[in-house]
C-alpha cells in the first residue's frame, strides 16, 4: 500500500511503526483477513511518484505535436501518459511499434 502522495504527504512522513495498525485496520476489510501482519516492510521513498497537476494534459499534447515533427523519435514513460508499469510497457510497446513501422523493417 502506497501512502502520502501530493495531498497526504504528513503520512509518508510517520515514524516506521505508526502507519502499521492503520494500514492493516484499512485492509482487513478489503482482503478478509484477520490477525497480526506474518510480513511487512515499510519503506520511505519521498518524491518518487510523479504528480500530475492542472494543465499536464495539455503540456503532454504540445509535447507530442513537436514531437510528431520529428522522424524517428518517439516519447515514452511515466512523465506522459500514466505513472504506472503497466502504463509505461504499454506506451514503451506502442512506441516501439511505431519505429518499427516507420522504419520499414520486419521485426
């Protein structure tokens, strides 16, 4: 479970053990699961989920259109189109499927 984020970031900022009994309180619920936790790991790693503010989609499609001008370049990863990694191999696939058909080679 992901925690803080742009509007929480007090909650990536507790203490280790802290965040433990709500998070669990939170899941319990969701997985049908009761008693104490056998593993967890809580790990602090600040700024690296990007935040996609007002206005992204727009600066994306300029970027893209400037883009499109060039032959042979193509954008991809979690700045455009979903921070995900699903999202990034997807867009990565679909880019790489358009150099290769402009390329002209069969692959």
């Amino acid at each position: 479970m992901f925690l803080g984020g742009a509007r929480h970031g007090e909650l990536a900022e507790m203490p280790d053990g802290e965040p433990v009994p709500m998070v669990e309180k939170h899941l319990a619920p969701l997985l049908d699961v009761r008693g104490e936790s056998c593993f967890l790991d809580v790990a602090h790693r600040p700024l690296t989920m990007p935040q996609y503010h007002v206005g992204h989609g727009e600066l994306v499609a300029a970027i893209e259109a400037r883009a499109a001008g060039i032959p042979g370049l193509e954008l991809a990863g979690n700045a455009f189109h979903g921070v995900g990694i699903p999202d990034c191999i997807h867009r990565g696939e679909q880019a790489a499927e358009r150099v290769q058909r402009g390329s002209g080679l069969d692959l």
